[in-house]
C-alpha cells in the first residue's frame, strides 16, 4: 500500500543538508523563465520531491511553489521598471500564459497592478533569494523536544482508514487532527479486527506525491493474520528497519513543534539519512486527553 518513494538520484554525495538545498536555489535561479518541475528542482538537492518539498518549507517557512511565484514576481517587477519591454512579453518570460493571469498574480502579490507600478515610484519589497547556509546559523534546537531514541522495528502490519492531505501550506497540520476526529466519530476503531495493540492509535503518512499530496492513515496494528474487513479499510505493512523516535508529551501545538523541528533542525544536523518509507505516529489514546495532553511518538525511518 505505501509509496517507498524515489531513490537519491545517481552521483549524488552525502553532504550538508543545507548545501544541497542551496544547489536547487541556484538552479530555480538559472531557470526562472523556463518550467521548473518539482522532481528536476529536487534532484538538484539530492532529495525525492516530497521529502525535498517538506524540508524546504520546514527550514524557509514558505513552500518551493511559493518561493517560484515570489522570485519569478520580483523579477518582472524590476522589468518593469527598468525596461519598455510590453506587459505581455514579460508575463510570458516568467512563465504566465497570458497578461490577465500576470496582472492577477502580481496584484495579489504585490497590491499593485503591473501597470500602476510601472507608472508608480513605488519600491517594492519583493523576494530576495534565500541562502540556507544562512539559515543554518540562525536555527537553533528547540531544547524542550528530548532527543529521539534510536531503535530498529520489525515490520507492522495495520488496518486503518486512509484520509488525503497535502504538504503546500502546512495544509496537513489543520488536516490531521480532522482525520483522527472522524476515524473516531465514526467508530472506524471498532471494525478493526484482531488488534495486536488495543488504545494504540497509528497515523501513517504514505503515498508520496511529487507535487505535495499524500495520504495519511489513521488505524491500529493488527496480528498478521487478520483479513476480513470493510473495503472502506486500507491494509497496509509499516516495513521494519531502523527508526529514529521522538516522545512528544503535551499540547497539540507540541506535537505540530516536533514534527518542524524533525525536517527543519534535526535531520539537517544528525548523522543520518531519511531512508524510504512513511513517517508515522502513535498515541497512547487511553492517556491521551485531545488538546490539552497528548501521549505520542514520531517515528521517522533513518539510515
């Protein structure tokens, strides 16, 4: 059932997690009028798509998309000012398909419409290109998340209801606690049968898509023998390996801390690789009291 994802593109080096992001800035830089698709911009990185997507938005605090647009904004905006060159030969440089679609774009950015800024003195404050590397120093660990358990697992095969979220925008943060929310509405924990670990709940994200989309599975780990379910039900087997693991005790907001600190400091800074596989969570549901007090652990499969 789970996407293992791509694998680290052929003649990539092990280096800083930062100076291989920095390597895809400066190829968006390079290549700003022309298509920039996802997996061309993250091979640069030497990251699958998605795990390139969600450190990128985790250390800049913007998604790769957004940080295009922005760049691309900036650019024509200096055309403008600098240049005669026609609205329209503009757009079409950075990759609009006509001036309509431009001027939305760059009003909804900006406030201003291209043409009024071009017949404004306005200076605007556009997006500058990032640099990792000083990002680097400035990010600090978040000394109230303990330090992960490195352990190795045996394979987990669990039942669960498979909910659809996406990484653009953090939009799985506010999805997420929705999912978990129905699964126990409806009852779904009730249907699942021969349970190997009752009041455990998992949360699986699986499914990869380059653009940002994923699936996150909400379940119980069952005996390998269990068969008969609902179709609504996904069957899927959590692979065994070596696993980094982060206890997370209090707030939501703590659990949504832990998981940004994990792509944004951690894995930057350890002396380990994201290998293939779903990231997933379990909540001790019996001590857990949503939102207030949460009992759970992040696993994050590591190399």
């Amino acid at each position: 059932m789970y996407n293992k994802g791509k694998k680290t593109p052929k003649g990539c080096v092990k280096v800083d997690y930062y100076e291989r992001i920095q390597s895809a800035v400066h190829f968006m830089e390079e290549n700003l009028k022309k298509e920039l698709p996802i997996t061309d911009i993250a091979s640069k990185a030497c990251f699958s798509p998605f795990h390139f997507q969600r450190l990128f938005q985790a250390i800049s605090g913007f998604s790769v998309r957004e940080y295009i647009r922005r760049r691309r904004l900036t650019e024509a905006a200096n055309l403008l000012k600098k240049t005669n060159r026609t609205i329209l030969d503009i757009a079409i440089d950075y990759q609009y398909g006509s001036q309509e679609a431009f001027s939305r774009a760059f009003a909804h950015c900006f406030g201003i419409t291209p043409a009024k800024y071009r017949r404004s003195t306005i200076q605007l404050d556009g997006q500058s290109i990032i640099n990792f590397l000083d990002l680097k120093t400035s990010l600090n660990g978040d000394e109230s998340i303990p330090k992960p358990a490195i352990m190795h697992l045996d394979s987990i095969p669990v039942i669960g209801y498979e909910y659809h979220t996406d990484l653009n925008d953090e939009q799985y943060f506010e999805d997420i606690p929705g999912f978990y929310h129905d699964f126990g509405a409806n009852e779904y924990f009730l249907k699942i049968p021969d349970k190997a670990a009752p009041d455990m709940s998992y949360g699986i994200s699986c499914n990869f898509r380059d653009e940002g989309a994923f699936s996150f599975i909400v379940g119980e780990a069952v005996l390998s023998s269990a068969q008969n379910t609902e179709d609504r039900f996904v069957h899927i087997e959590i692979p065994g390996g070596k696993y980094a693991v982060f206890d997370v005790s209090g707030p939501t907001e703590q659990v949504q801390n832990t998981r940004r600190y994990i792509y944004r400091t951690w894995l930057a800074n350890a002396n380990y690789e994201r290998r293939e596989g779903p990231d997933f969570e379990v909540t001790d549901v019996r001590r857990s009291a949503y939102p207030h007090d949460m009992k759970m652990k992040i696993y994050i499969p590591i190399t």
